[in-house]
C-alpha cells in the first residue's frame, strides 16, 4: 500500500450511488472525476424532461430489448474506456472514473495494489424506492409511470447482473444502501490519499 493509488474505479447500476461517492472522493483528494456518462451517449433516465426518441425508446421496447442495448452499448465503451485508464495510469495522473459502463468483468483484471476498483450494489427495493423518489412517481400519469417502470426495471436487473459478475470475477462489493459501510471506504480511501493526490507532481 505504500506506494499509493493510481486511480479508483466505482462500478454499479444506475442511482446506486456512484457519481455521489466520486464526487466525495475527488473532492478530498484533488482528484480528475470522470463519468462513463459523459463519455457515451444512451437513453438515460428518462426524467426530470424526456425527448420524444428516449420517450418512444422506453415506450416500445421490450424489456429484454431495453437491456440487451443497455449491454451492447457498454461493450463498445470498453476498448476506449480501457484506453483512457492506461493513459491516466501512464501519465501519472491520479483519477476516479465513474459508471455503469465500468462493469465488473471488464474492471476486475485491472485491480492491482495501486487501481483500487469496487462494485456498488443495494438491493431491489432500496433501488425502486430511490428511482421513484426522484422521478416523482406518484405525481405521474400513467404514461410517464410505464415510461418509469421500464427504466427501473431495466437498471434493477442491470443491478443483479453487476453483483452476480462481481462475485464471480472476485471484484469487492460494497453495500450503497448501508452509510456506515460506505463511510468506512470513504475513510480508508481518503487515508490512502496522500499518494493519490501528489502522484501527478
């Protein structure tokens, strides 16, 4: 542990907790913060607004359908998303990349003593309750509820795949719905940091 972290990988479904955790952490230690989301488009959560394209994607797909884009859209990511930790690594400059796209399988071979990677996971209800918070679910018509439903119900089973790839690349799993556990990461990350955000120069 000595010799510091090279970067930090957070995995996980949409609304886990993710981006909230990045953005503590870069915070603390003067880090570059990368979303896959800013990387890649993809219809996203179809809430506060929704275009017409992310309203009908929602409204006409499958929900397999739904999923296997979600998927493929995250494979083509990859060989990019692969590239850029590489260069970050190599140019010595400390990061927190963020995303769903980070998916356990593809992270799992890169954790090393200095590329600290985790997986975000909470359990369906926990995660149902959060999307419809804040989309506003009960206020909604029953249009925008299907809308909703679909959305959630594709980011639940992208949550199942994620913990199941986890455990079987050995890739560490963190409880999002438990603050206590993930304040103790925050803490371990942050006594870490000292490397992390001198490593640059």
């Amino acid at each position: 542990m000595d010799q510091g972290l090279s970067g930090i990988l957070i995995a996980g479904s949409s609304h886990v907790g993710k981006t909230t955790l990045a953005k503590r952490l870069a915070a603390a230690l003067n880090l570059n913060m990368v979303s896959t989301d800013s990387l890649g488009r993809h219809p996203g959560r179809p809430w506060p607004s929704v275009r017409p394209p992310v309203a009908e994607y929602y409204r006409r797909l499958s929900p397999e359908t739904i999923y296997w884009f979600l998927r493929v859209h995250h494979e083509n990511m990859w060989p990019s998303l692969k590239r850029m930790i590489d260069g970050e690594i190599e140019a010595r400059k400390p990061f927190v990349l963020e995303g769903s796209a980070l998916r356990p399988e593809f992270i799992a071979p890169l954790v090393s003593e200095t590329l600290f990677g985790i997986c975000l996971h909470a359990d369906a209800d926990f995660l149902r309750e959060r999307m419809r918070a804040e989309a506003g679910y009960l206020q909604a018509g029953e249009g925008d509820r299907n809308m909703f439903d679909a959305f959630i119900e594709r980011s639940l089973h992208d949550n199942a795949e994620m913990h199941k790839a986890a455990r079987e690349n050995g890739l560490t799993i963190v409880d999002a719905a438990d603050p206590h556990t993930v304040n103790n990461l925050f803490d371990e990350l942050v006594r870490r940091g000292p490397s992390l955000s001198s490593a640059g120069g």
